[in-house]
C-alpha cells in the first residue's frame, strides 16, 4: 500500500470522494488546497 504523501493528487480526490475519513496527508512541498483543509483530521 502506498504512503499518503506518495499518492497522486487525483488519487487523493478520489479517495476523498469514497470516504470522508480518510487522513489527508500532504506530500513535501505542496500546501493544502482550502477544500483539503477542511478534510484535515491529523493523527
């Protein structure tokens, strides 16, 4: 399985879209978005 910050945002989206709590986890140099702010849940 891969690490969150390694899957494409697209794959992010979608996994978003299946399951509202899912971790949204940033890969390195890339802000989030507002929309992904909100889904934010840290560990």
């Amino acid at each position: 399985m891969r690490k969150a910050y390694e899957l494409h945002v697209d794959d992010v989206k979608t996994v978003h879209a299946e399951s509202a709590d899912c971790v949204l986890v940033p890969w390195p140099g890339r802000p989030l978005t507002s929309g992904e702010r909100r889904k934010w849940s840290p560990t």
